[in-house]
C-alpha cells in the first residue's frame, strides 16, 4: 500500500486551486479525476458562463494564471468586460491551468475512502490502495443534479433526462421538447435547443422569468464583485469567512435564494417572442404516452392543464446530498456532521472527520453562496491550503515527540 500526505478528489475548478495551493505548501499531493471533464462533459455545447471573464478564474498560489492570462499566452480572443464567456473557452482554459500547476493528475476514479489509524485508506479503480494523512473531496456537482419526484419514474426509460446529461443539444433537432425550469440553465438550454432546431417549450414555477441587468456605462452607487454589482453581494463576497456565524437555517435559506433562478441579459433576446414559455406552472405528473410523454401542470388557482412531449428537460438545478458521494465509506459518512445535506465545516474547510475537508459547492452552507461559482476558488484554495499546512505540521511534530528517544513507543 502506497502512501501519502494528501489527496485531492476531483480535477474541476475547485480541486485544481486547491492542488496548486497545497503544492506550494511543499505537501505531496496526488489529485485523482479527469481534468474539467464535468465541464466538458455535462454542459451543452454553445453555452456561455454566467460570470464575466474577470471571475471566471482558477485561483493560482502566483499571479499570471487567470483566464485573461490564458488567452494573451495561447492566442486566444482576449474576453474583458462583460463579454460572455464559452465553455469551451473555460475548458481549453482549465486544461491550461492544469498543465502548468498540476500536471501529474491522474485519471482515475476513486472507489473507497474510509478511515485508517493514521488517516484514511483509499481505493482506487486502477486497483491500487493507499494511504492519506488528509483528504480534499473537491468532486463539484457530480451526484447531486435534482430531478423533481414527478418526472423521476420517466428518467430510467430516457424519457426525462437532467440538463447535465447532454453536451450535445443538437441531437433533439426536430423534436419536441419541454424544459423545466427557470434559471440560466433553463433558459438557455431552451435557446440552445430552438437554435439547433428542436421544437421547445419552457415550463417553469415563477410567474416571470428574471434576467440579470446588461452592462451599463457611467458612476454606480453600489459597489461591482465577481457575483454582481450589489451591496448584499459585496458582503458574500468579501466576508465569507463570516458567514458561517449566521444561523444554520438563514445560511441554508441564503444559499438556495442569493442569486436564485435567473438568466444572464443576453439570454432574453434569445427566448423572448421566440420560445413559448408556461409561467406559474408546477409539474404535478408525467406519464409515459407511446413513446412520448404527456406532463401535467397545476397553476396557482388549482388549474391543471397538459402538454404532449418527446422528451422533458430537466433543468432543475442541484441539491447537495452527502449520501451521493458513494466513494465516501458508509461509516465514515455517518461521522459526518450535517449542515441541511452539506457537511458541517470549520473555518479551514475540514469536516467534523478530523482530516476530511469539502470544498466547491460542498462547502457553501458554511461560506456561502459565493462557494457555487469559481471565482470562490480564490477564498477557499489558500484558506484550505493553509489549514492542511497547519495540521500536517502539528501531526508532524506530534510524532516526532512520540518517537524513540522521547520517551514513547512508536505505533506499528
């Protein structure tokens, strides 16, 4: 059994930071997982980030390694201002960043992580066991895309799929198509969908669909930050370490509403007079209907009403759930403490498992709603970083006072 001081799980955004950090630390770190492949994979082709170019950034021990730096070093079209960003464009930028901090990750899947007398054990797909004083689990949104309890029944027959399921759009040309939901994952999966010529349809709860405002010239009274230009946001942003003091029902009840069920302004030319869109409309049941399915909806008053499909999109977001994570051992699960579905956190981003640390949206009932986007790599990566330094160096020297000669028996 091979053995280590750390092991990062997962190759997004997220664990990516977080691996550069921890090497800058001096710590030996092996991240497990396939960089930016949810990325790649799980987001349709031709979407654009929600966030500027400005916070669509990794965050790097050094400076010279953002987005903006990616596109001067490679040739890529420099993004600036309010540009929307590609995906793609983020992926090449990822793999970029991996390459120059961390290029030894290794595409394997994790199987097991449970406890050790000295840490932890892990095993691996490609057979090998391992020992880790600290683990990272940095695995994003992998597990937790929500499917509403009325469309689930339908997803094993392939006639109700979450958003996340589809890098390409393209293939539902010429079908019909209804999409739940109202955020930006909604909205422009039904954009996408028109554009590669599906016939679609939004449903969705709200009573209108929200877009963020379009950038504008001149002074502002409120202050700009990577989420937005907002007082409220200005505080996610600059005191997240504090948010983890608010009550445990208000930090739940933030993290689902801040910056809830929006799309981004360049979104509303694309769906408005162009998609048809059933507002104030709640799913209420989906039955199979040949090979298509017949949706029922119910309105605020009572009304139902229905509506005849191919296929339904899902586009209804992510709910953390820590039983997700299969790779965390059934034990070691039950030792975590709870925050609603997320962990528990201290202010180093480790669980209540001394060693076990969750960052990325894992972390957000802890610090906040700033912890879904990327630009939140910059606070959580050194903060991380620096609270698996601290305790590799305090069980360093704990060991070194229980050695032979300090009047101790070393553990076998």
């Amino acid at each position: 059994m091979s053995s280590t001081t750390v092991v990062v799980i997962g190759a997004g955004p997220y664990g990516l930071s977080t691996a550069a950090h921890l090497k800058a630390r001096g710590l030996h770190v092996r991240v497990f997982g396939s960089p930016m492949a949810s990325w790649d994979e799980n987001m349709p082709a031709g979407m654009l980030l929600k966030s500027p170019p400005s916070a669509s950034v990794l965050s790097a021990p050094k400076q010279g390694f953002t987005l903006a730096d990616y596109c001067r070093q490679t040739g890529e079209t420099q993004l600036t201002g309010h540009d929307p960003v590609p995906v793609e464009v983020f992926v090449r930028y990822g793999r970029w960043f991996a390459e120059q901090w961390v290029p030894e990750v290794e595409d394997v899947r994790v199987l097991g992580v449970d406890r050790h007398a000295d840490g932890f054990r892990l095993k691996l797909a490609s057979g090998e066991e391992l020992q880790a004083a600290a683990v990272v689990v940095a695995s994003g949104l992998d597990g937790f895309a929500y499917v509403p309890e009325p469309l689930s029944a339908l997803v094993p027959e392939g006639l109700v799929s979450h958003s996340s399921q589809h890098a390409d759009l393209g293939k539902f040309a010429g079908r019909d198509v209804v999409v739940v939901g109202a955020g930006q994952s909604a909205q422009e999966s039904a954009a996408l969908l028109h554009e590669a010529g599906a016939r679609v349809q939004l449903v969705a709860r709200t009573h209108n669909l929200v877009f963020g405002a379009g950038p504008t010239s001149g002074p502002h009274w409120q202050p700009d930050t990577p989420l937005g230009r907002s007082w409220g946001l200005y505080a996610f942003v600059h005191q997240a370490a504090a948010f983890r003091f608010l009550p445990e029902a208000t930090r739940l009840r933030l993290v689902r509403r801040v910056l809830g069920p929006f799309g981004s302004w360049w979104l509303k030319p694309r769906l408005d007079g162009v998609v048809p869109v059933h507002l104030g409309q709640h799913v209420v049941a989906a039955q199979r209907d040949g090979d298509g399915v017949t949706l029922t909806t119910r309105d605020g008053d009572g009304r139902t009403r229905t509506i005849e499909t191919a296929h339904v999109l899902a586009a209804t977001g992510y709910r953390v759930r820590l039983d997700a994570l299969d790779f965390v051992g059934p034990e070691l699960r039950c030792e975590l403490a709870r925050t609603g579905g997320f962990p528990a956190l201290d202010a180093g981003l480790q669980s209540s498992v001394p060693g076990l640390y969750f960052t990325g949206m894992q972390a957000a009932a802890t610090f906040g709603p700033l912890l879904r986007f990327t630009c939140g790599t910059n606070f959580a990566a050194p903060r991380l970083a620096a609270a698996v330094s601290a305790r590799t160096r305090r069980q360093s020297g704990s060991w070194s006072s229980r050695s032979p000669g300090a009047g101790s028996i070393r553990r076998s």
